[in-house]
C-alpha cells in the first residue's frame, strides 16, 4: 500500500493536521466505497458537498480525509490534509495511487461536440488490427485489449478513469484512447493525467444546460488542450470556425486536418455513397466502409493521430479502409429484400442531426422519402428542442417527433417545445407519437421502396430514462424487429 506523502507529492497543501507516513488502503471520493485505512476526498460537486458526508467516510474506516475546508470536529488518530481545491488533488492523488499509469502508455484524449466516440473507437480498432495492445475509454464502452467493460458515462470519474488505466497498464497495453467530455475537463476528472496528445473534431450547441453560454462551452474544451505540455501533439479541424483558436495556447506541436482548406493531413471526397467514401488524403486515394462528410472528417482526424503516433501511412490507410465506425453511429441495415433502409444514430444535437440528414440527402438517387424519428432528452437543455425539431422537418420528407429519454420530465411538453420551433409548412410534415416504440412502428409502416428511415438521438444506448427508471429499449432491435414483420 503506498504511504499519504507518496500519493500527495504533487499536492499544493494548506494545512495538516497529523502525519503523512501512513499507508492508504483505497483512494475514494464518495463516502460510500471508503474502505477500512482508506483516504477520502471531499468534492463540492454539483448536487452534493463530499465535506458533508466527512463522517460517514470516517464511520465507514477513512483514515485520512483532503478537504477544502477543515471541519469543526477532529478525529483523533485522522489525518486531516486541506487543499485549495480538492478536485484538483484528486486528479493528481488518483494518478499517484494508481502508480501514474498514463505516464505508461500514450494516451490520447479526443474533445469536440460531434465525432468524439467515432475518433475514439477508431483509433482503437485501428491500432488492434495494427497488432498494438490498446485500450478505449468511450461513451459507447470501455475496452482493455478486447475485454468490454460497462460504461456510464462518456469520461468516467477521476478515480474509476485511474482504475481504468492503471488496469490497461497490467494487461500489456501501450497504447490508450479516450474521449475527453467538457464536464470531465470543467470538473477536472483527467487532471493529473500525461497525455501524448489531443484531437479536436468540433464544437457546436450542446451542454448549455451545464456550462450556460457557448463562450463557456468552448472556453471549457480550449483548456483541455492549453494544459497539455510541450512533448504532446495537438491536432485540430481547420473547417471549424473554432479550429484555430483552440490550439491557440497548446505548448506541444500543432496540427490540422481538412477537407476544405490547406492543412497537414488534407482530405477529398471523390465519392460518397452507401457503399462506403472514396477519399484521398495527402494524395493517396483510398476506399472506406465509412459514409459521409461528417465521417469523412473523423477519418482525417483518425489517420493524423496515428502518423502523428509514428505509424507508417500506408499500414494506416490500408487497416483503416477495412474498419466499421462505433455502434449507433450511422448504423445502418437493409431490409432482406433491401426495400428500404434503416439508419440509427446518436444525433442529438441540431448539428450533428444536420450532418446525419445531410448526408442521407446525398444519398438519395431518386424519389426515395426520408423519414426522421427523433426526439430529445428531458432534463437538458431545453434551448436545442426548437433547432432539431426544425432541422428534422426540412431535411425529412415526414418526421415523426417521439419520446426520447424524457428522464423527469414530461415527454408531451418535451414535445410540445418541440413543436414550437415549426412554422405551418413545417407542422405539416410531422406527426407525434410519445411511445418510442409506435413511433418506430408508424416510420416502418409509411416506409415504401427505397426510403430511408433514420431513427436518431438514443444510438447505442439500450434503455430509455423515465421518471429516474431505466427501461430496456435498442433503437436497432426495435427498428430490425419491426422491418422483418411489416416489410417481409
């Protein structure tokens, strides 16, 4: 077990109360996974202050308690350490416990609004079929060298991300990629960590029920990559309006990627269809299992982290070309007689629904209808509703507004927010049907030859969230399930 003054080495400390020399079992930042000599952090999080629950951590066996302010009861026999800011110790006291795991592997860190779990999980599969021993930290799942783990959110806390890579560490891995949300950076969860480098896909209107203004949404994914230190890379979308600036302060190399300008890592669409992309990129012309623009830049991205990484371009292209994205992703099946087809993603966001309906526009060789069930989250940010609701009535031949994971609110005034964003030409090109399930069902059922229907918001997840319960729900069982009995 390491010793208190091993794990706090990096820690600015206010004040003491005891010794530093004793041995801590476990490293816990809530009161109810302390174990017996363990060490708890008091976090002020966003609904709940750890400093209150500083006795139940020592009920529980804390031996040592870091706070930000000392509490008006001392323990005898307690080591009490305070801190300016206790998040920002347990970035740092995490990695120590864990042995600085990311300082043994080369970490990767993807940020941006749309894209991160696919650059992710790309990189992933990439350097496994490469022979590379790697892990992946996603929204979708964690993965050590091929062994799934659960995941329950897209950046996991500051102790369970140092467990993660402390664990790809013992299995061999060299490499490590991981998607980097803004709540983990405004929270500090991969504080402490030593990445090799950073990738920035792009920022649109997402979170603003968190960070409150799209200043502070970017203000938040820019420190990502001003932390980083000079032996790191940083490489950025030159097409985002925000490309530039974010790299503006990263002390590392910088690099970019483009489809539309001169770039490092230069990328051009030859042909886009159901098949796949046909690109070139810095003059070399390769086909991809992958479909449109928008994953025509996760690409981009995806091939300049690894040159950048020090692999060989034409062993990247080659494997890349033979990949398939994340799931829920662009997912897409044919019906068994290929009448229509069904796409699933997790679009949710106005944006990154304009890229998926985009590119199914671009798709279309005829008269072929599109058909949009989409919905959104409840308990979010309620400002989006009008922009997606608008965005799927343009860009669909009929859209059917639906119940996303409404969580505690009510999925008719969800809806109705919905609706609030469509002018009268819009109204007429939707319906509303709050059962998921239904809505899917009534897509199918208005579905002819050759249409295309896109089922977008939820795309991997395998539950619905209502009322604080979670219900078993796959957009893709459902859709698959429906198609076999209405389109046989």
């Amino acid at each position: 077990m390491p010793l208190l003054q091993n794990i706090l080495y990096k820690v600015s400390i206010k004040a003491l109360v005891g010794k530093t020399n004793v041995e801590v079992s476990t490293i816990a930042i809530d009161s109810r996974k302390v174990e017996a000599g363990g060490c708890f952090i008091a976090i002020h999080g966003g609904a709940q202050d750890g400093h209150h629950f500083i006795n139940a951590a020592i009920d529980k066996g804390a031996i040592v308690i870091v706070c930000a302010v000392m509490p008006t009861q001392i323990h005898t026999g307690i080591v009490y350490v305070q801190v300016d800011d206790t998040a920002t110790a347990a970035g740092k006291m995490a990695h120590a416990f864990y042995g600085e795991p990311s300082k043994q592997l080369k970490l990767v860190g993807v940020t941006g609004t749309n894209g991160k779990t696919t650059v992710a999980t790309l990189l992933y599969k990439l350097f496994t079929s490469m022979d590379v021993q790697a892990g992946l930290i996603s929204t979708v799942c964690n993965i050590i060298n091929g062994e799934l783990i659960p995941s329950t959110h897209t950046t996991p806390d500051v102790i369970s991300l140092n467990q993660l890579l402390k664990r790809m560490v013992d299995a061999g891995c060299t490499h490590a990629f991981m998607e980097v949300s803004s709540h983990a950076i405004h929270q500090q969860r991969v504080n402490g960590l030593q990445f090799a480098g950073g990738v920035f896909t792009n920022i649109t209107h997402d979170h603003l029920d968190y960070h409150k203004t799209f200043d502070e949404y970017i203000r938040v994914k820019k420190s990502f990559f001003d932390g980083l230190s000079d032996a790191t890379f940083s490489i950025s979308n030159m097409d985002d309006r925000n490309g530039a600036i974010m790299l503006q302060n990263t002390k590392g190399d910088k690099f970019y990627y483009s489809l539309k300008s001169i770039a490092d890592f230069k990328g051009k669409i030859v042909e886009n269809a159901i098949t796949g992309l046909q690109m070139i990129i810095n003059e070399l012309e390769v086909h991809f299992r992958l479909i449109g623009e928008f994953n025509a830049y996760n690409l981009l991205a995806v091939y300049a982290t690894a040159i950048c990484l020090g692999e060989d371009r034409q062993d990247v292209l080659q494997n890349l070309s033979n990949l398939t994205g994340a799931e829920g992703r662009f997912d897409y099946l044919l019906s068994e007689n290929e009448a229509i087809i069904g796409i699933v993603d997790y679009a949710h966001t106005p944006d990154a629904l304009l890229n998926v309906l985009s590119t199914i526009k671009k798709l279309q060789k005829g008269g072929e209808q599109i058909i949009t069930v989409v919905g959104c989250g409840g308990d979010r940010d309620k400002s989006k509703r009008k922009l997606m609701a608008a965005v799927a009535a343009e860009f669909s031949n009929k859209a059917i507004f639906t119940s996303d994971n409404p969580r505690s609110e009510e999925p008719a005034s969800i809806l109705q927010d919905m609706h609030a964003g469509l002018d009268a030409e819009m109204q007429k090109k939707v319906l509303t049907i709050i059962d998921r399930k239904e809505a899917i069902r009534t897509a199918v059922m208005l579905a002819k030859p050759a249409d295309i229907i896109l089922v977008a918001g939820k795309g991997h997840e395998k539950y619905q969230e209502i009322k604080g319960e979670r219900f078993p729900f796959d957009d893709k069982e459902v859709l698959i399930s429906v198609i076999k009995e209405l389109k046989k």
